[in-house]
C-alpha cells in the first residue's frame, strides 16, 4: 500500500480534456514586454520568449493587486507537450498584450540598421491568438518628426514596425488598439491620437481592386483592428472611441457607447478627427441637441 501511494502521479496519462480542465485554472494574460511593475527584467533573459509565464514577475500591477502572482507555471516548462497544450489554450482564450511605450521603442538612428524588436512573441503564438491588445504610450517624440502638423500619417516609422511585427497575426478576431499621449510642453497630445488612429484605421483593409499606390498599399498591411481608443497620462474630460460596425465601417461612440457619427472615408483633416474625438452624445447630453438647435 504505502509504495503504491509513493508511485508519482502522471499528468500527461490524463486524458487530453482533463489536462486541459488544469491548464484551464492557470490561464492569465500575456503581456509583451513585461510591465515595468514587475521588476528584474533581466533574470530570466535567456528565456525571453517565456518571461511572462515565469513565476511571480509576470503580471500588470492591477492584476497582480486584484489576484496575487500565481506560481504554478514552472509546469510549462516541464516539456514541449505541456508548453505547446498551454499555449494553445492561451492563444484561444486569453487576451495577448502588446505595448509599444518609450521603454521598447527608439527611433531608428542614422545608419542604424538593425531594428530592435518590439516584441519577443513566438510566430505561433501570433498565428494562433484570438483576442489581442495592442498599446501605444506613445510621446511625441515617437512620431519621429520635428513638426507632427507636417507628418502624413502614411510616413510614420513605428506604425510601419508594428504592421510588420503582426504581420504572423492572421487568424485574431478581436484586435484593438488603445493610444495612450503622454504629455508635452510643445505639442498638443492630439497630434500623437490623430496620427495613430489616421494610420492603424486602415491597417488589415481588404485590397482595392483599382491600382493604388505602393504607399497606399504599405498602410493596409497587418490585420483589421476592431476599435481604436485614446486617453492621457492625466486626467482628460473623456474621449470618444472608434469602432467598426457589422459591416465593417468605422463608426464613432461615446464612453458610454452611443453611437455618435461616422468616420470620414480615408484620412480625415485633423479638424475633423478633434470635431467627433470631443463631439457631444444626443442620448448622453441631450440639451446639446436643444442647444444647436437654439443656435440655427
Ligand atoms: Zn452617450
């Protein structure tokens, strides 16, 4: 009896679902690249690939506060077989995070060639998620030109970076972006949310099927976003927020998702995008209605 209680319990004798039953409670998100939060970045750099599945430095601060680190995964290391049912698992019902923030991001010098990666994600991993997030913290800086009211949103390099980046990411059905300015004294955070939304709008549009240009084409690579949103480092009177409609067409939505306008097609002046960035929601504010009526 007692050597018989002593034998080691098999995990990968279990039947697929029950494993997938276990895999199932470790579940959380990926973040890519770590969150600052999370300290010692650099301990595990040989794993770079599976940071975020390591021990009790994995987590965002919020997350870490709501539930603690959890300390199981070390299983995911334990072979291919585990890695490979996991990461499945995560690619269908986790929400994979990507950020782009000044900590992964420099603008490429002069005779620099080699391009440093946003993100060390596995291009399976890429190829399987279903749910993405991408997040730009993004400075004017970032923009990578000395007068943003000058740029065309066509010409920005780290949009150029992050469509390649996804380029592995085919088969996700719920991507957004959430573009985060951060304050300065000699821009309008406006310029880094008009650029942002005017260039990832059209990322993933199907081909035209009339000739376009190879600049025009280059802004349609990588996949379809869902919904774009905007927000500051401080405190901001609230934005509205662009999302796709059934058919596919960007609309605008209050905070509280009332549809409000739609977009413009192609690029829209940067009047344009401020007027439905800040424009009033009939069912949030009605009196605005009774105002602009006034005002005929
Ligand atoms: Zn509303």
């Amino acid at each position: 009896m007692q050597t018989e209680q002593k034998k080691p319990f098999r995990f990968l004798d279990l039947p697929a679902e029950l494993r997938d039953m276990i895999y199932d409670h470790l579940l959380e998100d990926p973040y890519f690249p770590l969150p600052p939060t999370c300290g010692k970045q650099h301990q595990h750099s040989t794993l770079p690939s599976l940071g975020w599945v390591l021990p009790g430095r994995r987590l965002s601060a919020a997350r870490a506060g709501a539930t603690g680190p959890r300390r199981c995964n070390w299983m995911l290391l334990a072979n291919r077989q585990c890695y490979r049912e996991f990461m499945d698992l995560v690619c269908m019902k986790s929400t994979i995070h990507l950020t782009v923030s000044p900590a992964n991001y420099k603008s490429q010098e002069a005779g620099d060639e080699t391009e440093k990666k946003l993100w060390k994600v596995d291009p399976e991993v890429l190829r399987k998620v279903k749910k993405c997030d991408i997040k730009l913290i993004t400075t004017s800086a970032m923009l990578g030109v000395s007068d943003p009211r000058k740029m065309s949103p066509g010409e920005w390099a780290l949009s150029s970076q992050v469509r390649s980046e996804l380029s592995d990411v085919n088969n996700v059905e719920e991507l957004n972006l959430h573009v985060q300015a951060l304050g300065d004294p000699l821009w309008n955070p406006l310029w880094v949310w008009y650029h942002a939304s005017q260039s990832f709008k059209t990322m993933g549009s199907p081909r035209p099927t009339s000739p376009s240009t190879s600049s025009e084409y280059k802004g349609r690579l990588g996949p379809t976003l869902h919904r774009i949103t905007f927000s500051l480092d401080i405190w901001s009177p609230g934005e509205n927020y662009l999302e796709r409609d059934a058919e596919g067409h960007w609309q605008w939505y209050c905070m509280k998702g009332h549809c409000i306008a739609p977009d413009g097609a192609g690029v829209l002046p940067v009047r344009e995008f401020c007027a439905r960035l800040y424009m009033e929601c009939r069912v949030c504010s009605p009196e605005s209605d009774v105002e602009a009526d006034a005002a005929r």
